[in-house]
C-alpha cells in the first residue's frame, strides 16, 4: 500500500513541473529551444539578445536568449509571420503549471527570405516596466552573408 502511494505521489510530481516544450505544428519556425536556463546571478547575464544570421541565399536564423517564460509552461515557443518588408516574433506559452518564471534561449529559422530590408520586432512576454522589446533593421544582402548580434539590458525578475 505504502508502495503505491508512494508511485502516486511520483506521478503527481513529475506532472505538476514538466513541459512538453514547442509543438513542431504549432511553432514550425523553431528549430531548438532550451529549458530553463540556469544562470550566475553574479554574472552580467541580464541581457536579452537577439543574434541574427543571413546565408545570403534565403535562409536568415535567430537566436534569441535570455527570453522568460514560466518554469515549466507546457507548450511554448514563438510565432513567425512574415509580410513585405516585416518580420514579427511574438512568443507564446500555454498554460504555466509553477509559480516562477526563468530565462530560455531559443533559436528560430525563416526561409525563402528575398533579399532586402527588414524590420524585425520581438514580442517577449512577462517584461518588467521599463524593459524595451527588440525592434531591429535587418538589412540582407544576396549572396553577402551576415552576422549580427542586438542586445538589450533586462532589469528585474528573474534577472535579480
């Protein structure tokens, strides 16, 4: 008896703090996403960056970290949408199941981009007052490829 209430309360456990992380149908512009990421308080970790490269041949990747989601969300990950000349990412969670938030990194890839310029926005969810969201001019060259890093200061949970 003691046994199985025991591999209950190991169930139970083991689903109240699990995510099952991005949905390939859901965010198929995901290539890899983190858990959370445990950090050094003491380091200056507490910037967000987005870090973007062009192949110069229609491909552009984006890898974006210190973005906050909760613990252990059960879905999550970001949605792409491309239109003329703009790019947005707004990243989504489903449902937090703990009471805590921490940072992710997660890299996103587009392809079949046509050469040109792009404005890029990021919509990153649980940003303190004061925090900005990333807004970038992307300028992409045929056959020139390009790598660039944007980075903007986090103040505030969970970069305390």
């Amino acid at each position: 008896m003691l046994r199985l209430i025991a591999i209950a309360l190991m169930s139970l456990l083991a689903l109240g703090c699990s995510s099952t992380g991005p949905a390939a149908d859901r965010f198929p512009n995901v290539v890899e996403i983190t858990g959370c990421v445990e950090r050094d308080r003491a380091e200056p970790d507490a910037w967000a960056c987005l870090h973007c490269a062009w192949d110069g041949e229609g491909a552009l990747e984006i890898f974006h970290t210190n973005t906050v989601f909760n613990c252990c969300p059960l879905d999550y990950g970001g949605k792409v949408t491309v239109q003329g000349d703009e790019i947005a990412i707004e990243e989504i969670e489903g449902v937090g199941q703990c009471d805590c938030l921490c940072p992710y990194d997660i890299l996103y890839r587009i392809e079949g981009l046509e050469p040109g310029t792009y404005d890029l926005e990021v919509e990153e969810l649980y940003l303190e007052p004061g925090n900005e969201q990333f807004d970038v001019r992307l300028i992409l060259e045929e056959g020139i490829p390009s790598d660039r890093e944007y980075c903007l200061e986090r103040d505030g949970y969970p970069f305390w």
